[in-house]
C-alpha cells in the first residue's frame, strides 16, 4: 500500500475541512498537530481550499494535507500545485483517478455500489472512501461489500462521529474514517482552536481503544 495512505490508516481518523478564509489555515493545522493529528483533508467545498493547502504545507511540512471533494482535473491539478499529498473525491471519476496516478498522488474515490467498486480496482486502487457511510447502509453494508471483494480498504465519510466511529474501525477492511466533527465551520470561524485541539486528542483515544492500542 502507498506509504501516505498507511499513514492516514495508522491516525485512524482524518478531520474533513470545510475552510472560508485562508488564514485560518494555519491555527487551524497546529491545533489539530497540538492535539496529535498531523493530518487533515482540506475539501474543494469554499474558494479557500488551494490557498489553505498550500499555506499547510509551506508553513507545516510534517502535516500530511489532503484535498478533498475534488470534482474535475482542474480542481486535481490545482490541489496538486498547492502541495497536497492526498485527493479524495466524492465518486469515481475515471479522468481525476489516471490524473492523480500519472502524479503520483494518492487518490480515494468515493464508492457506494459493488459495480463502483469493481471499477476503481480495475484503475490500480486498494484502498476507496465510502460515502456517504451512515446514508448508503453503514457498517452492514461495508461488511457486504467486503465479501467479495476482500482486496478492497476503505474510507468511511459521511455521518460519522464519536459515537459510530468505533463500530467502524473495529471491521479490518476498513482503513480509517473521514469525520467532519472535529473541524465544524463555526468553531474555526469562532476561532475556538483549542477546541478542535481536544476533539482531535478524543478522536485518537477512541481510535487506539477500538484497535485495542490502550494498555
């Protein structure tokens, strides 16, 4: 498996960021590294998506930034430009997946179908985000889709949060889950980074007590 993706599989969890202005990029980034997540996927969602990732990873370059909600090989070839490490994208596009690969730039598709699936393990790919998770059937129908195709890691986005997040990683097809609840908009508008510090450190305990890593 592609080395950043073993990272994001070794967090457990990757805050999803829906980012209004740029400048908040950057406390926003030391306070989830402050609470032990040195990850985040920045969604293509508001303007300030490229300029956000690229002041990450100018001023952190430890932080593994991702672009997420990528829709066209434009928004791909920007997020890239930007110094993103990471694409993830809502569905499978055939055109954003052989852009990301001929770069060398990770890519998770989103997935909810067996024939989707099938799909973006014929394009070269092991691990897909499923979304959105809770809405397309949640953890039963991750455990369905594995069975036959028992290659295939996954993402799970959409409605996750403290609560299901451990159902989810206790199955070991899946890889880690995206949660939008530790970054919500009006906390980074509110500036209350101090908060989104200590979901980030609460998230990573339920990640080590679901895969047993607390002694």
């Amino acid at each position: 498996m592609n080395e950043i993706l073993q990272q994001i599989g070794e967090y457990g969890v990757v805050p999803v960021v829906a980012i209004e202005e740029a400048s908040d990029a950057k406390p926003l980034a030391q306070a989830l590294m402050n609470g032990g997540l040195t990850c985040a996927e920045i969604t293509f969602r508001t303007e300030a998506a490229a300029e956000a990732i690229r002041e990450i990873a100018k001023t952190y370059p430890a932080m593994l930034v991702g672009a997420g909600t990528v829709l066209t090989v434009d928004q791909a070839k920007a997020a890239i430009d930007a110094g993103t490490r990471f694409i993830v994208s809502p569905g499978l596009d055939k055109k954003v997946v052989k852009y990301c690969l001929k770069h060398d730039v990770p890519v998770t598709p989103g997935i909810v179908t067996p024939t989707e699936l099938q799909r973006a393990l014929k394009l070269g790919l092991k691990v897909v985000k499923f979304f959105p998770a809770e809405a397309a059937g949640g953890v039963p129908t991750l455990k369905a889709l594995s069975g036959p195709f028992k290659q295939a890691r996954f993402i799970p986005t959409g409605g996750i949060s403290p609560a299901n997040l451990p159902d989810y990683l206790h199955l070991p097809q899946v890889l880690a889950c995206g949660g939008s609840w530790l970054v919500k908009k009006n906390l980074i508008a509110a500036g209350e980074f101090g908060t989104i510090e200590q979901l980030a450190r609460e998230a990573l305990a339920l990640v080590h007590v679901a895969r047993g890593k607390v002694s």
